[in-house]
C-alpha cells in the first residue's frame, strides 16, 4: 500500500515511528429514567459529592503533573479546580437536576452551552472548550463509578489517534512508551500540546476529519516538524524519522548571522532532564526550579543531598551556566513540613523570596549553604537567581543571607564560591525597579509567564481574560525592554526563563530587544538556535522597535505577520 501523508499543526517538533492505537472515549450514557422516578434531593447530593471527590483528584494530579512536567503546565488543573466553584456550570447543573435528571445526565446537559460558546470565540480561548470537556467527563465518570480509560499502559511505540485529547488524558501519556499522537482537532497552544512539548512526545494536532479514516494497527509516522503523519510510511521515511529530527543540533553558543552571540539554555524541573538538555544542545541551564527536591515527602531535603543534585547539574554542563532558582513554594501547594498559611489569593500571598526571608528561613539557609558549596565544585558555573522580588529591601536582604552563609561556610573553612546572583523578574515591582537590582545584581532573567499575568492583571488560568494573558501585548513588550535597557547601563546580562522564549516566532523580536539569554523546554533549544543564526541583529532592533511603538496587541501581530 502507497503511503499518504495527512497535514496538521506540529505541536512538536520531533518524529516518531509506531502503531496506531486509537484512543476510544468512554461510551455514551444510557436514556435517562422517567423524570417522576428521579429523588431530586439525592441526585444534588450525588452532585455534591461528585464535586467534592473531582476536587480531590485534581489536586493529586496537579501536584503529580507538577513533578513531571513544571508548576506551569500543572496549573491547568488549578484551572479545574476553579470551574468546579464557578456558578456558570454549577447552576445549569442544579437546574438541570430539578428538571428531573439524574446527576451524571445533568452534568451533560449542563454543560454543553458553556462549551458550544467557548467552541463559538477563536484562538486559546475556543480551547478550553477541552478543558471543560475533561472536567464533565471526569464528573461523569465518578457519578457511574466508571474506570478511568488507561492510558498509561500502552504497548511500546504505540502511536495514540483521537479526536481530541483533553489535559487528563495528555498527562497520563508516557514518553518511553507513547512514540507519537495526533489529533483530528486542537491547536499548538492547546494543553496537549504544551503537555506534548514539556514531556518531549512528537505530536500532530489539528489533523481534521481525514484522519478518522486511519485504521487501527496502521503504522504511521508522526513528523511534528512538518506536521505531517505519514501513513503506512515507505522504508525511506521510516529510516528518516527514526534516525530523530531533520533540525540540526547545534553544539555550543550561536550567532546571528552578524556575530552577535545569544546563549540558549534549557528550563528544568528536576534532575532527571539534564540529558535531554544536553541531547538538545543546550548551552546550560537557565531555569532549574527546585521545588522538586521539597515536594512529595515528610521532611525538606537536607544539605547534602541538595548540594548532590546541584554539583550533578553543573558537571551536565561543565562549559556552560546553571541558574539555580531559589526555592518558590507559596501557599497553593500542599507542603505537610510547612507551616503554609490558607490564603484567599496565595500567588500574590507568600511565596517565594517572601517565606525565604520569613518563615522558612532555616530552609533558606539550608539551600543557600548547599548552593555556595556546589559553587566550588570543578564544572559549570553556578548562578543562583531569587524569585518574587518585588521590592529592593527583599534583595537587599537576600544578597545579606547569602553574605551571612558565606561568612559562616568560610569560618568552618567549608570548600565553597560564590555564585553569580540575580533576580528572577516576574513582578511589576521588579520591572519598574530594574535599574536598581541590576546595580546589585550579575543578571536579571524575565519570568514571562507569572510577568505577563501580573501586568496585564489577568490570569493566566482564567479562560474569562484568556485573550490578556498575551506575550505580544505592547505592555509585556516595554516591561521587558525597561529590564533590558536597565542591565545594559549597567555590568549585568539579562534573559528570559518564560515561554514566550521558546517560541521561534517569537525569536528575532527578543533578540531585537535585546535579550543576551533565552531558556525553555529542551525540545525547543535546536529551533530557537537555528532561527538565531538566521537573525540579523539589525533588521531585529527594527523590528522590536516597530513592536514597542505599537499600541495594541493585534497592531504587533500584523507586524510580524508582515516581516520580511
């Protein structure tokens, strides 16, 4: 049989080679009973407990997704969460149960005028559409006592087709065993394909109807470069997506096509990924988060075995930069050790270099000698950046600790060094004030994720102001040229650790404001370092500047829409 080859959106830019499975949703509910022969009181309280046991769940796997994949992606369950609580989907739901409706009915019922309008507007927020499919099917299926549909133990180099796949079902996806999927629809900022891209699985989306078509058993292979999936591939094509990706792996710093040189790193969430970094030829680490060494267990991780995981990271890159973040624990996760307050909005309560300096002070301690130590060890160089600074007194006292815990490290004549310093900038204190941390500081690195959220005053989990939340508004671009132009008077080198620097679409406008660093997901470093060397420093100073002179987000769209 010839091969033929179905076209769609490349979520991620890898290929694999497999064995179509298709992914089976669970089976429709049969007719409901007779309104007259439905207890309204005990369906309300089947609801309120389906609720109650959803919200459970979703913070089990918001924490377990928060281990594999980063803080980040795992908010999209935060985003659940918060639409179990919203009386837009909980009252059609009531109604729906007064009308005569066993529960599971009614969650159908109720929600299907919230999706069709979510489906009804464009862009990202058409696709949480999905999420809240997932959050009615995880309801559904606790109201039947139904199983979860397993989609952790798929044979080796299955190949998984659906229709769609919803944040749940991407998250349970294992990269040794899922070499591909594809979806007839979605998006490349669809949750999938964020999913996708953090746990490295080539992915096609948006497919369309001709992909219904494919059989199961089929072979296929998935080219998430060219988002293509080739089926019943000739050997040629098979040998050519199994020998990985046609983008080339550039070993070492890159260039623009006039020698201005832009250090490319990698964001990780634990130690497991630094292969995978250096595999995708990163020049270092630019975003190591250390949540991980804290969460899931009875006690904080001693000095020693903190100091381990650091040394590992440095000897992965014995030529490059690791920038280590400062533990940023706030009051949304479960830590059973701490003493986390219950907060009405923990993301602007306390966290980060705010329980650092107060209440986990011995933490801070603890992490800072381990950090100095790992400073000495023969490999790359340590940078140790501190998050949530909103204010020069916080950085003046965290710059103090690390002083202090020196003093103490060299009084007991403990091999150690210190490491650079900087600030992560994710507060619109910290942009607004950037001349003066970059006086103090070696570096500053923007957090797009939390920054963009924070000046816009939307959040980035809440679909209402989805269109908001947007790297390419003029804000978010003047925000992070003021950090620019504020390390350049001084001896400090700025970066960027937040998605938007993973996006090649986005590469010649931050070199054109001026970046020295951009850091994000592994799988993305060869296309950020291939689109770099084929940047013109100049034609990307015009560009930028066209960008920030503009007054809406949809005026710099048109102009990188129009670049030559």
């Amino acid at each position: 049989m010839a091969q033929r080859v179905l076209s769609g959106a490349g979520a991620v830019p890898s290929s694999g080679v497999g064995i179509v499975a298709w992914y089976e949703p669970d089976a429709e509910l049969p007719d409901p009973p007779d309104p007259e022969r439905v207890d309204g009181e005990a369906e309300h309280e089947r609801y309120e407990a389906a609720r109650e046991e959803a919200r459970e769940e979703l913070q089990v796997e918001r924490e377990r997704l928060r281990e594999r994949v980063g803080e980040e992606e795992a908010d999209v369950f935060g985003s659940h969460i918060q639409f179990l609580d919203d009386p837009q989907l909980i009252e059609p739901v009531e109604t729906e149960i007064e009308g005569g409706l066993p529960a599971e009915h009614a969650v159908v019922e109720g929600f299907k005028a919230p999706i069709s309008q979510f489906e009804s507007m464009e862009g990202r927020m058409a696709e949480r559409a999905d999420d809240l499919r997932d959050l009615r099917d995880r309801l559904v299926r606790i109201l039947t006592d139904s199983e979860r549909t397993d989609l952790t133990a798929l044979p080796k180099g299955t190949i998984l087709l659906a229709e769609r796949l919803t944040p749940s079902d991407t998250a349970q996806l294992d990269p040794d065993r899922i070499a591909g999927f594809v979806t007839a629809v979605g998006g490349r900022t669809s949750h999938a394909a964020i999913f996708a891209r953090s746990l490295a699985i080539p992915a096609v989306v948006g497919v369309g109807e001709e992909l219904l078509a494919v059989e199961s058993e089929s072979e296929v292979v998935v080219d998430g470069d060219a988002g293509e999936v080739v089926v019943e591939p000739d050997e040629e094509t098979k040998e050519r997506a199994a020998g990985g990706r046609d983008v080339e792996i550039l070993e070492g710093p890159v260039e623009t096509s006039d020698g201005r040189q832009i250090e490319v790193a990698a964001n990780l969430g634990t130690a497991a990924e630094l292969a995978g970094a250096v595999e995708q030829g990163a020049d270092g680490i630019g975003l190591f988060r250390t949540e991980f060494l804290f969460l899931d267990r009875e006690r904080p991780p001693d000095e020693d075995e903190q100091y381990e995981t650091y040394a590992e990271a440095l000897r992965a890159f014995p030529d490059g930069r690791v920038v280590v973040r400062t533990l940023d624990i706030g009051g949304d996760k479960p830590i059973p050790y701490l003493d986390l307050p219950d907060e009405e909005n923990p993301f602007l309560g306390q966290r980060g270099i705010r329980r650092s300096l107060g209440p986990d002070g011995d933490l801070f301690e603890t992490q800072l000698r381990a950090l100095l130590r790992a400073a000495a060890v023969e490999g790359g160089d340590l940078a140790v950046m501190f998050p949530m600074v909103a204010t020069v007194s916080e950085l003046d006292n965290a710059l103090a600790a690390v002083e202090s815990v020196a003093e103490r490290l060299e009084a007991a004549n403990v091999s150690h060094g210190i490491p650079e310093l900087g600030v992560m900038v994710e507060t619109p204190g910290a942009a607004f004030t950037a001349p003066e941390f970059a006086d103090q500081v070696d570096f500053l690195s923007i957090g797009t994720n939390d920054l963009i959220q924070y000046v816009m005053a939307a959040a980035r989990e809440n679909d209402a102001v989805a269109d908001l939340h947007d790297p390419r508004h003029p804000a978010v671009l003047r925000a992070i040229k003021r950090c620019v132009e504020s390390a350049e008077a001084t001896d400090a080198w700025v970066g960027m650790c937040g998605e938007m620097a993973g996006d090649p679409a986005l590469t010649e406008l931050l070199v054109g404001l001026g970046l020295d660093e951009l850091s994000m997901s592994a799988i993305t470093v060869p296309d950020v370092k291939r689109t770099i060397t084929e940047t013109d420093s100049e034609d990307a100073a015009a560009l930028a500047e066209s960008a920030l002179a503009a007054e809406t987000k949809a005026e710099v769209d048109k102009i990188l829409r129009d670049k030559p």
